[in-house]
C-alpha cells in the first residue's frame, strides 16, 4: 500500500524538494492515518519539513490523522516539539510508546487464540 502515489507526501527541505512515506499506511474507510515509526531521532530540520507537510496534508483532507510510535523519550520529546512548532500537534496527531503497542498487539492476539481455541 505504501508504494501508492497517495501515500507519497510532498515535502519542501532547504531549496529541494522531495517526498516522503509514511512508515505504514491505514485505510479506515476512505481516509487515511499515516503511522511512523520513530526509534532514533531525525534531525530538527528533517522532523519540521515532514510534519509541515503532513499539516499541509491533514489541511486539505488528505488524511485522517499522524501517529508517531517511539521507544525513548528524547525521540517523543522532539516529535512533540517539532510538532507544537509546526502546528501539527492537535486532535489528527499522536505519540505513543511501542511498548504499550505491543502490550496491545499481545492482548489482540491472546483474544484471537482463544476464540480459535474455542472453535
């Protein structure tokens, strides 16, 4: 899904232009929430290029929403920061931390195992 010119998110960096991807791509419905994975922090001029455009998309209805997965606590700083900076923090964005994502995804899937079970 990601290699789909939809996903491909224009974005404007020190007199270049370039695109961007989101490291994975949701369909709910017909609109789309952009996931990122963020293990180790980009650059603070990097991380602004990407959530000005990603505020440009969200603006003109071209997704639904931006969630930034992390697993410091300095990278979760810089995504907020540079997101209140560019004016992307709000309602469609959010950070949350790949532990409490893999506790979920181990829950889905004991549920899953145990309807499974039961059949």
């Amino acid at each position: 899904m990601r290699s789909l010119p939809e996903w491909r998110i224009p974005v404007l960096e020190m007199e270049s232009r370039a695109t961007h991807r989101p490291d994975l791509g949701y369909l709910q419905g017909e609109s789309r929430v952009a996931v990122e994975v963020e293990l180790t922090s980009k650059s603070a001029s990097r991380l602004r290029s990407i959530h000005y455009a990603y505020e440009n998309q969200l603006a003109m209805d071209g997704l639904q929403s931006v969630v930034y997965v992390v697993d410091h606590p300095a990278v979760r700083r810089s995504i907020t920061r540079s997101a209140q900076a560019t004016g992307l923090a709000g309602q469609q964005f959010g950070v949350t931390d790949l532990s409490a994502l893999q506790a979920s995804v181990g829950e889905w899937a004991r549920s899953e195992q145990s309807v499974m079970d039961a059949s």
